[in-house]
C-alpha cells in the first residue's frame, strides 16, 4: 500500500500535503469541527441556489455544468497545489466509481425521485446517510458499528422525521410517489457506497483533491451522457440568478463542500461524517426562517432538540 508521501511528486512543497488522516472515532480536533461546519454550512445553503437553477435549463443539464466547472476548479487547485494528477488505470476505476456514484447518478435520482416526493421526505430520507455509511463501513472497510453513533443516528433521524412530520404526514403514496421513495433511498445509497470508495483512497495514499478531481470529472461526463441521451438541450441561462446560483453550487456547494465532507470521512469515520446529514436540513431551516418567514412548530422544535442530543452523542467525546 503506498505511502501518503507516495501520492506527491518529487520536489513538492510541504504545504501540497493534505491533512493527514487519524484513527477514526478518536476526539475530535479543532480542524475536524471546523470541516464540519463547513460542509453543513455549505451544503444547507444549498437549495436556495438550486430553486434559483429551476426552470430554464434541464437539471441533467444544470448538473453537467456544475461539475464540469467543479471539476475544471478541482484540477486547478491540484496543479497549483502540486498534487499528484497521474494514476494507473486501477485507480481511474475507482474515481470513474466516484464519479458514478457521488457525483451523478445519487444527485440524478433525487432530481427525479424527489419530483413526486414532499421536500420534508426528501430530508428524512437523506438523514439515513450515518446509518447507511456505518453499515457500509462495516461490510466494505471493517469498521465496527459503533452503538453511541447508531443511538445518534436514532435520536437524529427521529428528530428530522418530526420536524418535518405535518408534511409527510400529509404525503399520500401512490404508484409515482413509491417509485421516487425508491430512487430516494437509492440516491442515498449511492452517496454512501461513493463515500466508501472516497474512503478507500484516503486509506490509499490518493489526496481527496487529486481523488475528487478525476471523480468530478468522470461525473461530469456520466451526466453529459445521460442529457444527451435523453435529448435534453445543453443551453445555458445567462441571467444573473442562475449564474450566480450556478457558481455557488459549483465552487462552495462542490468544490469547498466535497472537500470538507470526503477529508471529514476520512478523519473522523463515515457513521460520523454522516450525520452532518441530518443537520442539513436543520440549518435550511433556520435559514428559511428569516428568508422565507418559516413558522417553526411544536413538532419541529422537538425535532430540533432530538437532532441536537444526537449530534452531542454522535461527536461528543469519546
């Protein structure tokens, strides 16, 4: 197995390498709250640019353009940074696999799945992302299930679930909105099973930033192929919203988050990093409070309290 000094060329500097890993469910640091924080951060903002993107372009399309400058980022900052760029075809698989799963076809499924679905589900759904990364973990890494963060991942789903309660309540489940369940779970499967891969390189010496390029850049192409095939237009809509949007999601949302989230896996274990997922949907609410007037609940301020003692349990000392 090569060495992480193995995975940067000759004469780089002592700034190219990336932070180094540690045994996973230690104490968190310093730094792994802070990619922490980034990666809820960048990612509960999200949907404002996404409802921003909604219209004009076709989202297999929206997507090919965000990764694509994602990707086009990613590489720069592995040139700058003198990040090691060439790989053998064994590990091109891996990143092709990184690509398929994490960066196109789990962002595919919930476009389409969640278009039957209530956004509540859509992030109760989600939150299952610990559970899954803990039992993929075990299966594929050998990484034992840890029963503090599954008790976490209880208290967080619970709470997610019950903040969004009067919606999903609300949902009925007929033949569609069962087919776009399933593409849910299924979109959040692949994320978990690309959250492997992302971790078996880190255990190979591969920087997240080399890794995520490659991975982008095979996404990218994924989704080009997919809007081609059905028959989507590849137009651009060049009015302010949408640029902007597009440049928030492609630099902070994928460049700036994937960073943070897949160096966090790497770090602190994937049933931990996972949970940032419940806090997702948290903070999108927080935010919709003061942008969209949101109106918080008995239930959703109970949820709120179960989310939060699951994220002290969760990354709580050890």
């Amino acid at each position: 197995m090569p060495s992480l000094s193995d995975s940067i060329p000759a004469g780089a500097t002592a700034a190219a390498t990336p932070p180094a890993p540690k045994p996973a469910g230690g104490a968190m640091t310093r730094l792994d709250y802070s990619l922490y924080a980034v990666t809820v951060f960048a990612w509960s903002t999200s949907w404002i640019a996404l409802k921003l993107q909604l219209g004009v372009v076709a989202p297999q399309v929206a997507l090919t353009w965000r990764f694509l400058l994602a990707s086009l980022v990613m590489f720069g900052w592995a040139v700058l940074r003198r990040y090691r760029l060439a790989f053998p075809l064994a590990e091109h698989l891996r990143f092709a696999g990184l690509g398929f799963f994490i960066f196109s076809m789990n962002f595919l499924q919930f476009y389409v799945g969640g278009a039957k679905l209530a956004s509540g589900l859509l992030a109760v759904i989600f939150s299952l992302a610990s559970v899954f990364n803990m039992l993929l973990g075990a299966i594929f890494l050998s990484q034992p299930i840890d029963r503090r963060i599954l008790l976490g991942a209880a208290f967080g789903f619970g709470g997610v679930a019950l903040m969004f309660w009067p919606e999903i309540a609300g949902t009925e489940i007929d033949h569609d909105a069962a087919i776009g369940l399933l593409l849910c779970v299924g979109g959040t499967l692949f994320f978990c099973i690309g959250n492997m891969i992302s971790a078996s390189t880190q255990k190979r010496g591969i920087p997240v930033v080399s890794a995520s390029a490659w991975g982008m850049a095979y996404g990218t192409a994924i989704l080009a192929l997919t809007a081609a095939i059905l028959g989507k237009p590849f137009i651009i809509d060049w009015s302010l919203q949408y640029i902007a949007s597009w440049l928030w999601l492609s630099l902070l949302s994928s460049v700036i988050a994937f960073f943070a989230y897949l160096t966090l896996l790497g770090r602190i274990g994937s049933g931990r990093a996972g949970y940032s997922t419940v806090l997702f949907p948290v903070f999108a609410l927080l935010i919709s409070t003061f942008a969209e007037g949101y109106h918080w609940t008995i239930f959703a301020i109970a949820g709120l309290a179960l989310v939060m003692v699951g994220n002290v349990i969760v990354l709580g000392r050890r």
